[in-house]
C-alpha cells in the first residue's frame, strides 16, 4: 500500500484545510488514486523515491496494465544503468522513455522519466512469462480469486545467439553454481586473447552470478551476473540474466517445475480502468511483422466492441516513438471520466541501490592511465563505462591544464593492475599504461 506522508508535504499544502487533507490521504487505496482527489489546480508533491512499487503487483481479470510512470531529478554522478537498477527497470527501458539523455552523463538536475509501468504479455497467465522485446520477466501466481504478478527487467540473447523462444519449465535449482563454458564461447574468448579454463567456480568472476534456475531447454538458464549494467541489453549467450537481487527473489520463490514461456512481443495492447493503452518497443530485426498485424487487429476489435473511437493519430505516434511504456491511445472523453495520471515526482534516494564506490586516491599504490581526453564530458563517460564493467574496475578523471586523464584503480600490485589492464583491451579496446604512484 503507498501513502504520502503528511511530514513529507510542502508548505503550500499544509495551507489546506489538516482535517480534510488527512482525510483525503489516508482514505487513499494507493498513490495511483491521488490524481482523481487531489485539486487540479495544484501540482502532486513529491514522493519518497523507496516506497513505490517496482515488482509486485495484483492483477485483476480484466486489466493488462500494472504499475505506474514516475520521474526523478538527476544528481551529479547519476548514471542511467545506477538509476535503472535502483528502481529494478532495465537500461533499454530508461534509456527509450528518455530519448537524448546521455547513458553515463545525464545532466545534473535534469528530470527524466520511471517507466515503472508494464503491459503484460499476451498470452496465459501461469508461472514465469518472459517477453524478450521488452527484455522482462513476468512471474504469475493465484492468490484466492486474484492474482499476483512479480516482475523484472532481464538481459536477453544477442542477434548471433538468441534466446528461444517456446514452452519450457524449470528443470533444477542451484546456489552459487559452477560455469561449465561452452565450446563456442571458449572459442570467442580464444580469438580476443582471453582464454577460459573449462569451468568457472562460484565467485565474482563466474558470469551466472550466485544463483541458478535451470531451464527444461538444455544449456539455457535464469541466472544472475557480474556484469548488472547488462540488464536491459542483448548481451548474453541466450541465458536469461537478472539483476543478482533480482534473480535471489525468483530464485527463493519459484519451485522446480514451473512452467516457462518466451515470447517476442514488441507491441503490446492492454486496458485499465476503461483506458485502452499501446506499448512499443523498438523490434528485433529479426522479428518480422506479425507481432504489429496482431496488435492492430486487437486495437480494431476493442474499438468496435466498445463503440468509443481510439485515437489512431496517437497510435502512430506511440509506434514510431517506441518509447518502452503503456501509453494511452484512448480519446478522452468531455467529462473527463477517462484521463491516465501524471507521473509520481520522486525524491532521490540518498544512494542509489549497486551503484559504484570509487577508492579515494592514493600515492602507494598502481594505477591503469586507460585515456587522456580533451573533453571533459567524454573522460567522465569512459571513466563511467569502466566503473560499470563486471567484475567493477574503480575509475575516475583527474584534470590537468585542461587535460582530463581517466585512470583505473587503486590496485594493490602491479599483477591486479596488469589484469584490469587487460581486460579494459579486451573489452573496450583501450590500450592502458600500467604504473606506480
């Protein structure tokens, strides 16, 4: 249940009337009614950022739509993956609904936009559903007459290895499991320089991260990983990966033999409260067109079944932008009976959840100098994306005469610095020059 706390409000609502406004808020089922009660004339008060819901949702029979838009102002240091994550969505989902934000450079003081809305997928609704174009998991569960769906942003399959698509079900479980690599990414890994041994025991270097869920399908997973600013991206072998906070939650509640279906759904139709939404992705280019024919034949059934026109205008509008979320292609009725609520202002957060801790700088101890850039702007992007590889490099700008070195560390000998040293060539072809402070 989400509530606005009276101690939180601004001092221009505390004008009104105390008895009517705590009326007016504790009789509130949750944040998504405020809009409705709260006067027109005022805008909504912010919000704390950790009380608003981003994965488990009721589900009525009749409703396709779960969640809510919310917007938060960006801090100096924010990145758009330590956002995503904070609030479980992935990088795609952030980055779509806020079309020209830099990823590693948002703008200080900037608001930008928390598709914490979801369209569910169009098909049954039992155990685990995952909806490879909007790169998210749907896990559903009866409660009584009601159901309840958790859901979670995922890291999906590239173009050359794809996720399959299909009926499956979970086969087994395993905590902190061992990476047995597969020939082929043995293979991959040869031909960078970066040889693998056979396997990978549990630790901070094992892609599959702390836990396991093993698909019918044999050689796919649910699992974890090193890399959580992967999440949102098609960047794996075909696995599914979840944030590790993520993947620990599904882990602790999904027995063996639960079913899972995957799916490729780019538009996707739903309705709440009378309200007819569209949500877009950008396809896959290997997606073809029936997902659209599909959508477009139900956008016409809905219209004709309930005689109240849609508007195509915003239709074509919310395809072209494919912007990631449910938006409303209903046309508004005169009265105003049919009208979707504003976006939640969020407080920041004090941290962000996982975002990384740089070392303060030391003089005994070895360094990586990865660039020097005369940008300032670009040397805090690089020293973001090293910050975020997996397992975390440290990674910050020092600036001289207009100068702007990015370097990696502190490491604790020369071997620790010659190791990340590598991997920045292997995976940012950076070519870094190891020494001592």
């Amino acid at each position: 249940m989400i509530r606005y706390p009276i101690n939180a409000l601004p001092g221009l609502y505390k004008k009104l009337h105390l008895t009517v406004l705590l009326m007016l808020i504790l009789s509130l089922p949750g944040c998504a009614d405020m809009q409705g009660l709260w006067p027109k004339s005022l805008p909504l008060p912010a919000y704390p950022a950790d009380r608003i819901e981003r994965n488990d949702f009721r589900v009525h029979q009749e409703e396709d739509v779960i969640g809510r838009l919310a917007s938060i102002r960006i801090k100096n240091g924010d990145t758009l993956p330590d956002i995503a994550r904070h609030f479980s969505l992935g990088i795609n989902t952030v980055s779509a609904a806020n079309p020209g934000v830099d990823i590693w450079v948002p703008v200080s003081g900037e608001r930008i936009l928390l598709p914490i809305s979801f369209t569910l997928p169009d098909t049954r609704r039992k155990g685990i559903v995952i909806n490879l174009a909007s790169m998210r998991l749907f896990y559903f569960k009866a409660d009584g007459k009601q159901m309840t769906v958790s859901t979670y942003p995922v890291g999906v399959g590239t173009a050359e290895r794809p996720t399959p698509m299909g009926k499956m079900y979970i086969s087994r479980k395993k905590f902190r499991p061992t990476w047995f690599v597969p020939a082929s990414i043995a293979a991959d890994h040869r031909k960078k320089g970066d040889p693998l041994p056979p396997k990978v025991p549990p630790g901070p270097l094992n892609p599959l991260g702390e836990h396991a869920l093993y698909l019918s399908r044999s050689t796919y997973l649910i699992h974890g990983t090193n890399k959580p600013a992967s999440i949102g991206l098609r960047a794996t072998n075909g696995c599914i990966r979840l944030y590790p906070e993520d993947v620990e939650r599904l882990y602790a509640n999904t027995p063996v033999k639960t079913p899972v279906k995957i799916v490729n759904q780019p538009y996707l139709v739903g309705q709440r409260d009378g309200m007819v939404y569209l949500e877009a992705h950008l396809p896959f280019k290997e997606s073809g067109t029936a997902n659209w024919k599909k959508a477009y034949a139900k956008l016409k059934k809905i219209e004709k079944k309930s005689g109240h026109a849609l508007d195509w205008k915003k239709i074509k509008q919310v395809v072209v932008e494919a912007r990631g979320y449910p938006v409303p292609v209903s046309l508004v009725l005169h009265d105003g009976g049919m009208r979707t609520a504003d976006p939640i202002k969020l407080w920041h957060p004090r941290k962000l959840y996982g975002q990384p801790e740089i070392p303060a700088f030391t003089t005994d101890a070895w360094y990586v100098l990865a660039a020097v850039l005369d940008d300032k702007v670009d040397a805090q992007r690089l020293a973001a994306i090293i910050n975020h590889q997996g397992p975390p490099i440290p990674a910050r700008v020092l600036t001289k005469d207009d100068r702007h070195r990015v370097l990696a560390g502190p490491f604790k000998d020369r071997r620790a610095a010659k190791k990340a040293a590598k991997r920045l060539k292997i995976d940012l072809e950076l070519d870094g020059v190891v020494f001592e402070t």
